[in-house]
C-alpha cells in the first residue's frame, strides 16, 4: 500500500523511511512533532492539509509533487498484529489441580470489594500465559468475572457482590494449581455511606443502586496520580473541602502544555528509549491506580476514568489493537469491582489519529462484555460529537463544539440523545493562553447553573497560570478560582429540589426554567440583569417565592404567597434566580 497526499501523517510519520522523506522536505516538521498543542492535529491531518501548521514552509506545488514521488518509493507495510493465546500447558502434570495458597476474607460488605488472592507459578510470562477467572453464585445467580496477574506470583480476583447472603465460588484457569479452587463468603449490609454503583434514573438523571440521589458535579484532574506524592495528597486534601463528588482522570500519563514531567510509574515493563514490553504490565502503576481510586471512593467521589488518550510521547495511544485490547481486559478485571468507577473510552476520541470509528465500537464491546457490573460508560468528543444513541453509552460527556454556546444546548441535547447530558468540559476558570483555558470564574458559574435549568449537569476544571506549573486541570493541587464555592452553592440548590431532578421547562423564551409544573419553579436569568419580572402562574395555587443571587450565594425569601399573575422586583443584577414552591 502506497503512502498519498490522502494518507494520515500519523501513519506516515509511523514508518521510518516515509518519516525521514517527510522531514528532509519540510525541515520544521520534526519540531512542530515535538509541540503537544500541534502534535495530535498533525498527525491527524495530511499533506493537503499541512499548509495549516507549517505555513511558512510554502508548500510550493513543486516541493509537494517531490514529497509526494519519493513517499511513492515507500511501503506502507502493516505491521503484524497476533494476539497471543493464554498457554494451555503452562504447567506441568504433575502439578495438582487447585494446589495453589488462597487468601481471602470471610466476609465483605454489599457492593465492597471481595478480593481472591492466589500464591502461584510465575514463570514464562503469566501475564499472556495465564488465563484466569472465577463463577460467584448465590442462589440461582451466577456471575463471572476475570483474574489478573499482579507481578511476584500474585493472582487476584475481584468481586463486587450486589446481594446479600452466602456466596460460592469457583476458579477456573489455564494454571493447574489456579483451577477448580472453591469457597465462600458472606455478603453483609452495606455501611452508612456506602449506596452502590451509580445507574441513569429518570432517562436523564442518576441514582446510587440503592435508590439514593446523585447529582454529578465534577471536576478535572487529567494527571493527578502521575504526580510526586506530596503533591496527590493536596489534591485529596482540597477535594475534602470542595463540592466535588466526580474526577475525571487518565490511566496513561498525559504530554501536553504545563505538563512536561515524566510520570513516577509507566504502564508495561521497559523504557521509552529501549523500547515497551507491550505484553508485560508493571503492576505498581496500576497498584498507585487503584489505591488513588479508593482514595477518591472514601471522599464520595466517582472516578469517570479515561482509558486513552491523544496527549502522549509515550506511545500509550498508538499501541496496536491486540495490545489495547488485552490492556482493556487487564484493566476491567483489576477495577470493575470498585463501584465508583465509571469508563470514558477516550478523552477526545476523535484527536486519536490511530482509532477508527469501527475501533472505539471494539473497545466498547470489549469493555462492555467483561464488565460483570455495568458501570456507566461514554466516550468524549474533541469538535465531532460520537452517535450517543449507541446503545451501549448510558450517558454522554460532552465537551462543547461551539467557542460561545455551551451549556446552552443541553436541552436539545437531551431531545437528540434521550440520555442524561454531562459536559464534562464547557471550558476551564483561569487566565492561560488558550481560549478554553481562561473563562472567569463568573462564566463558568453561570454555565452550570444553565445546564442545570436546561437538565443536565456541568463539569468544572481550573488552569490558573503558575510559575511552577501545577494547574488543577492536570496535576491537582490547590483550587484558585471563584467558581467552587458558587457551584457547592448550586449543588445545595439541586439537592433542595425535586427528587427526579432538575428537567427543563417552556417558561419564558429568555431564560431557562425548571420544575415541576404547579409544584416547583426555578428560574435563572445568567448575564442579563432585569429589574423585575411579570409571571403568570396558574390561579389559586399559592407559591413561596425566593430571590437567589447565584454569585453572591444568598437566598431573600419573600413575605407573603404569590398566584396568578404577579410581579417580583429583582435588583438588577446579572447572575439571579427566582425559586417557588408551592405552598
């Protein structure tokens, strides 16, 4: 196969000798490769669109019709990809059958984490070597879930058990000594705080399994763990404070502006300059992983985890399809068992140069089979939303594709997808160079309140310029901005309103409303800034009328009741909202 002026540079740039033609006609090329603003869109984009990010190349017919004659030279050999088979003789006869150590507690509490650990063999590989799984049953349940391999010749198998009562359960293995291992456990009551997994309630809303309300208010923290240890304990250290109750965050280590450290742990055995061993994980970093989610579970925070991304030096996000399938396999078995985790497929799925569309279907499909317990899954779009009427998305994060409009869409989101809308990024509260970076923090509060009133739910995340680089977005730390405080404010506003959430009304034709009709009102007028308002309720039924100003976090309750037609002054000023409840 020939490269083409049609061909992804990112495949191009993938082949050594296609690299080198590439680089010896457009010189500045290989320092715009080293850029993380530009890197991703180039290796999205081909030699028609290069003019793009190389203007001052010229890219002269004459010098693109050159190029184009000597990658003509080169093949664009694929590169082969074989998934490998667990072994089936891995070990010997003469080794017994459910022969290996166990460890495992007598009890665990619903929706905990009951963990099988296996003392067995370690030689060859056992990552690709061994197989391993086990059926939890109780009554006429029976539930499967995979094993994993955690280095020094430790199994583990995790179960998150939904039901209370005795519990069996069985190991099967390509390992003689892993196989036909049995026991039991007994599944007691949850603890107080403890209400389960998070599922879509109401189409557009989300409850804990137990029935118990969840309203997401979320933030970004896209490389929080891949930090020194000093700094994640401020980060958990401010979110104990904050109104916060979702993370989003990265698996791999994130390349991109302000975030130039390598990481403490990589993801597989080797190094970038000897190369990746593709089918060795190191399990430290996913041990780190897990312990930051756990940390996160004891705050009461959901961890909408990102599987993979395009903000890489590493090669995490060009690892070939049997590799992303048997790291997705590997990662399912070692969290799905935490109930506060939810799996975004990709920040920005579609800056990934190297995944089709057919490829995220994939993934989806491997996620969605090896997940025993359904968590919530999406994916997340850079400027192409994904089809969120996928049936196998409950719920879409969405970042906005309009520089101005954000929020402002979600109630024909919500009409176009008939699942509950997050916009996981309407832009970040700061001051850096880049325009999704540096709204004020009165914008990003008027941005949740509006997809509050139009029934969705709005994340936030911060980018303050630092001299040491440490911008909340990215690695954590300490919050700078005024919009935490106006949204814990909101938060408490939602949680003093109807017990099927916030769903948006046609109140008025300039600004949005939401409520109950003839039970509960909320309205919300953002930038504009009247100096009253006429409503016409319905006759007879009787409100309690509440002024709130949403910056200055106050609530001045009206003498009297109000019905029918009547008027509410309102002191002219952006950033209010009038609350009635019915009497």
């Amino acid at each position: 196969m020939e490269f083409t002026e049609k061909t992804k540079l990112g495949k191009v740039l993938s082949n050594k000798d296609a690299r080198d033609i590439l680089e010896k006609h457009i010189p500045q090329l290989s320092e715009l490769i080293l850029d993380p603003m530009f890197s991703n869109f180039i290796k999205l984009s081909n030699l028609e669109m290069l003019a793009f990010f190389a203007p001052e190349s010229s890219l002269m017919p004459e010098t693109v019709a050159a190029l184009q004659q000597d990658l003509a030279t080169v093949l664009d050999e694929q590169e082969k990809d074989e998934e490998t088979a667990p072994n089936t003789n891995y070990e010997a006869e003469s080794i017994a059958i459910g022969s290996a150590a166990v460890e495992s507690p007598d009890f665990v509490e619903k929706w905990g984490v009951f963990e099988l650990e296996l003392k067995g063999p370690d030689h060859e590989n056992p990552f690709v070597d061994v197989a391993l799984c086990a059926e939890f049953s109780i009554e006429d349940r029976t539930i499967e879930t995979m094993g994993f391999y955690d280095g020094k010749g430790v199994y583990r198998i995790r179960f998150m058990p939904d039901t209370e009562g005795i519990w069996t359960f069985r190991t099967k293995s390509t390992a003689r000594s892993l196989d036909s291992i049995e026991g039991h456990f007994e599944c007691k009551s949850p603890l107080e705080e403890n209400h389960g997994p998070v599922r879509v309630q109401n189409t557009f809303h989300f409850a804990h399994e137990d029935g118990t309300r969840y309203i997401p208010v979320g933030t970004t923290c896209y490389a929080w763990i891949h930090q020194e240890e000093k700094l994640i304990k401020q980060t958990l250290e401010t979110l104990k404070t904050s109104p916060f109750n979702k993370m989003r965050m990265c698996v791999f280590p994130k390349s991109y502006a302000f975030n130039t450290n390598e990481p403490p742990f990589y993801p597989f055995e080797g190094s970038m300059e000897e190369g990746w061993d593709f089918t060795r994980f190191n399990p430290v970093f996913f041990q780190h992983l897990e312990q930051r989610i756990i940390d996160l579970c004891k705050l009461g925070i959901e961890v909408d985890l990102i599987l993979f991304h395009s903000y890489d030096r590493w090669g995490f996000g060009e690892m070939k399809k049997s590799v992303d399938d048997r790291y997705l396999r590997y990662i399912v078995a070692r969290l799905s068992a935490y109930r506060n985790v939810w799996w975004s497929l990709a920040n920005e799925y579609d800056f990934m140069w190297s995944k089709e569309i057919e490829d995220w279907e994939r993934i989806a499909k491997i996620i969605t089979e090896n997940d025993p317990y359904n968590h919530l899954i999406s994916i997340h779009n850079g400027t192409q939303f994904y089809d969120y009427n996928r049936p196998w998305i409950t719920h879409c994060s969405v970042q906005r594709i309009d520089v101005y409009k954000t929020s402002e869409s979600t109630d024909e989101w919500r009409k176009q997808w008939n699942k509950p809308i997050v916009i996981d990024e309407c832009a970040y509260e700061g001051d850096i160079d880049q325009g999704w970076g540096n709204i004020t923090g009165e914008e990003m509060t008027r941005r949740f309140w509006e997809g509050a009133l139009r029934g969705g739910y709005v994340g936030h995340g911060e980018t303050y310029l630092r001299s040491d680089e440490v911008l909340w977005w990215s690695k954590g730390g300490n919050l700078y901005g005024s919009s935490p405080q106006r949204i814990a404010f909101l938060r408490s506003i939602m949680e003093e309103g109807p017990n099927d959430g916030l769903n948006p009304l046609p109140m008025s034709w300039d600004a949005p409303a939401a409520g109950i009709p003839d039970e509960y009102y909320l309205f919300y007028y953002g930038f504009n800034q009247p100096r009253f308002r006429d409503y016409r309720m319905k006759p007879g039924t009787k409100y309690k009328v509440e002024v709130i100003d949403t910056w200055n976090m106050t609530i001045k309750g009206l003498e009297g009741s109000y019905d029918g037609t009547f008027r509410i002054e309102l002191p002219g000023r952006q950033y209010m909202a009038v609350r009635m409840t019915r009497i």
